[in-house]
C-alpha cells in the first residue's frame, strides 16, 4: 500500500455501516475523516470543513456522487474517490470525462482505495 | 332483335363468370359424375402447380394423396346410389397433393348442380399451408417474444439482486478489513473496538438475510392458508403493532373498522404483512409529524373494500410502485409493493394508489369475503 501524507477527507454515504467502517479504517491511517450520511449534508461541510479529497458513493437519492464531485472541485480544488455498486456504462462515462474523479466498484478492498486515493492527491497535487 | 339480346345477355354473363373464375384466390374445380376434370381454374393451376390441360379430362384423383385417392371413385359412386353426402354442402378439411409430390392442408366445400341430364360437382378449395406455416410463425415469434421478456426480467432480477448485496456485502468487508488492520496494529487494544465493529457485522449479516428473505418471498409466489378473518380484530391488530413507533415519529394513526362486523376468508398473517408493508412505507414516507387513517368503505357486494391514506409527500409522477424493482427509497429494494399485489391478487382481490386529496398517497385494497385461492 502506498504511504499517504494524512489529509482531511470528507465522506459521503448513506449506508451507515459502511460509511462508518471506511471511516474507521481511514483513521486507522492516521487521516481526519468527516462524515456525512447524504448529499445535503455534505454540501455545507465541504465550505465549512476544509477536506482536501471527497470519497463517496455514487447512488444518492436525488443528488449523485459525480454533482458532489463537481460541487467539491468548485469548493475545494479536490479530487473526488467515488465507491458504488451501481456499474453501469452510462457512470463510467460520467466519470470519464472528470480527470478529477476516479470509480471502484463496491465491494472495494481497503489497501486498493488507499492506493487509488493516494494517486489521485499526488495527481491533483500536480495538477 | 330479341335474339341478339339474349345471345348479348349470354355472353356478359360468361364474361362475368370467367372473370369471377379467373380472379378467384382459391382453386375452383368441377369433375362430372365420372370424377373427372371439366373446369380447373387459375387458383387451381397455382395451387396444384398442374396446368390446366394438364388435369382437364383426367380422374380428380389425382390431386390427391393417399388414402384419398383410392377411395374416391367409391365415395363418388355411393353418393351417387344413396344420396349421402360426405363432402357435399359442407367444409372439410383434406390434404391435396401438388404437382411435385407434396401434400398440403385444404379446406374443401362441395356443392352440386344438374345441368340438363349431366351433375357436375364444383370445389371450392382453400390451401391453408402458407396460412399454418403463417401461423406457426406467429406462435414462433410469440414464444421468442415471451422467451426474451423472461431472459430481461431474469437479467433485471439478476441485476438488482447483484446490486442489492453488492453494499451490504461492501459493508461486511469493509468492518472485516477494519477488525483485521485494528488487531495487526494493536492487538491488547483492539479487543472493544472489535466488539462493537462484530456486532456490525452480524447487523449486516442480518441485512442480508432479510434482503434475500424478500427475493425468496417473492420468488416462491404465495401459498395462502384460508381462515375466517374478523376485518375489525385484524385492523385492530396492525393498529396495535405500529402505535408505538407512530408516535415516535409524532405520526397519528387512526384506525377505524367497519360499521358492521364483516369477516372474510384469508391468510391472516399475509394479510397482515400486506398492512404492515404499507404502514411502513407510509410513516418511512411522512418522515415527521402527519397522519395515516385506515378505512373500512363501502364495496360492492361480496366484497371489502379498504383504504389506507397518509400525509406524506404522494408518490411521484409517471412511477408503477407496484411494478418490479419500482422503489422511492434509498436501499429498498423495490419487492415489498410488487409482494403486497401478489398476496392480494392470489385472494382474488387487488391493490391500487392514487393521490390524496390534499396531498400524500392513498392505498385501496379490494377484496373478496370468500376468497378461493388462485390455481
């Protein structure tokens, strides 16, 4: 697993369970973590809080990961993790054209997020 | 003068009838009452795949397969002798037998007329081949069409319940990969966090149960067990069951039964869960303070008519909740309502919604008082 400098992240999920494991192991590794249950929430937490890379799922009702991403890149700058079980092709094209965006279908294992969350810090770093 | 007249007359009609035998889809042959050939028409040359001179003069026979054609003359002459029709003044259906060998199905219908000392015997003939063929392909295409709706709604099955256990199973792992990485790090430490991370995982475990339960539930159909249902005692039941949480979500429920004592013949229990669902899906709905009334209304005779109205929000537009996967709630998985109609219909009754009056969604259950349960 790649060595991640510790960053704040925001986390978007409705799925308790799983929102609060991935918190869990996210700490774990020593990064701030805050957790939002819903799209709603999450938008005045990305303005008030200052994360610096959005993880969430992408199946939200009525507002969807790839419109927080966009809503996060215009707060924040940041890249977004997106981690759904929705795998269809009409969500990869929406994520293609998002340089700032990556996709891991659920179930996801932890050390392979990890990795891809770091390449996408180094590559908004640089970017 | 007169004369030229009638010969006129004579030839319009000939005209006529030549056109009507040369225009005619279907064959029309006339055989004498030695069974042999005296009018063959351009249907028939089609049909037949024999030109007319070819058939002309010659035994009708031979546009037929066996055992037709050796039994044929016989029919003719025992016609002839009793007076008892096996063909004639009715339709039946044959086999012919074309040029090339191959026989095919006809619809036959024979008449008979004297002209001067002669009989002749006209057929109509219909080949009804390309109409079976026709046919077998419209059911061919029926069954490829019905084939393809189940392979779709297997595929959309298949795909929902993929989806459907992909995130409880995303949460197993993920609380599993926590324990793991908790324990490397700092096993003497790691003995209540992994409690309460376990007891999540059984939580989930549980989740998963329950959403395979509702695929099982859906998949099985419903087997009822029929019993005297006192309508009062069962409204008076599901008010009971969800009192409680009604009033924690500040929701009144106001339950009121029939005016008159009405029973029907019902699952109970399946009954009950039809109210259940829909209890839930109301207070899951109205997500506050609101209301939910429970109606017994007049029906037609031999039949019970209930309504289930809350204060939510109704249901949006252009969406069928009792369709297949239909579903307005994060994580549901869209059985519960297409569950509900498939109880009910096995009762021989149905489910329908509409909106309320001033807002929210309204639920009529109509149902027979002496059910019997579907085959």
């Amino acid at each position: 697993m790649a060595s991640c400098t510790c960053i704040p992240i925001l986390l978007v999920d409705q799925d308790h369970i799983f929102r609060q494991a991935l918190a869990e192991n996210l700490r774990i590794d020593g990064h701030e973590v805050v957790e939002c249950d819903s799209a709603e929430e999450a938008l005045p937490a990305m303005r008030a809080r200052a994360c610096v890379a959005l993880i969430a799922e992408y199946a939200m009702p009525g507002f969807n990961g790839v419109h927080l991403a966009d809503e996060f890149r215009a707060a924040r700058s940041g890249p977004t993790l997106l981690v759904t079980a929705q795998s269809s092709g009409a969500v990869a094209a929406h994520v293609e054209v998002r340089h700032y965006v990556r996709l891991l279908p659920k179930p996801v294992a932890y050390d392979q997020l990890h990795d891809v969350l770091h390449d996408l810090f180094v590559v908004r770093s640089d970017s | 003068m007169a004369k030229e007249g009638a010969l006129h007359s004579i030839e319009v009609q000939a005209a006529r009838f030549e056109a009507i035998l040369t225009t005619a889809r279907d064959a029309i042959i006339s055989i004498n009452g030695d069974g042999l050939i005296t009018l063959f028409n351009r249907a028939a040359e089609s049909i037949f795949e024999f030109p007319a001179s070819e058939v002309l003069g010659k035994n009708v026979s031979m546009l037929m397969p066996s055992p037709y054609r050796e039994d044929h003359d016989r029919y003719l002459r025992s016609y002839q002798e009793t007076g008892e029709a096996r063909a004639i003044g009715r339709i039946r259906k044959v086999e012919g037998q074309r040029k090339s060998g191959e026989t095919f199905p006809m619809e036959l219908s024979v008449s008979e007329v004297r002209v001067g000392e002669e009989i002749l015997y006209t057929a109509v003939i219909r080949d009804m081949a390309e109409r079976q063929r026709a046919q077998a392909e419209m059911d061919r295409l029926r069954l490829l069409s019905r084939q393809r709706e189940r392979l779709a709604d297997i595929g959309a099955l298949a795909s929902k319940i993929v989806h459907d256990l992909a995130n409880p199973l995303a949460a197993l792992s993920m609380v599993s990969q926590g324990i793991l990485r908790r324990i490397e790090r700092a096993p003497e430490a790691a003995i209540e966090t992994v409690r309460g991370q376990a007891e999540r995982l059984v939580g989930t475990a549980q989740r998963l149960d329950a959403l395979l339960g509702e695929f099982k539930d859906f998949a099985r159909g419903q087997r009822l067990d029929f019993q005297d249902v006192d309508v009062a005692g069962l409204l008076r039941t599901v008010e009971e069951f969800w009192k409680p949480e009604a009033i924690r979500n500040g929701v009144v429920l106001d339950v009121q039964g029939p005016a008159e004592a009405v029973s029907l013949r019902a699952d109970a229990e399946k009954l009950h869960r039809v109210f259940d669902n829909l209890v839930k899906n109301a207070l899951d709905a109205i997500d506050g303070p609101g209301r939910i009334e429970i109606r017994v209304e007049p029906a037609a005779a031999g039949r019970v008519r209930i309504r289930l109205a809350d204060s939510g929000p109704g249901l949006p537009e252009g969406v069928d909740v009792f369709a297949l996967f239909e579903t307005t709630k994060a994580g549901g998985t869209g059985l519960g309502l297409p569950i509900c109609r498939q109880i009910l219909v096995a009762h021989g009754g149905d489910i329908s919604v509409d909106k309320g009056d001033s807002a929210g969604a309204v639920f009529q259950i109509d149902l027979p008082l002496h059910g019997t349960p579907l085959a």
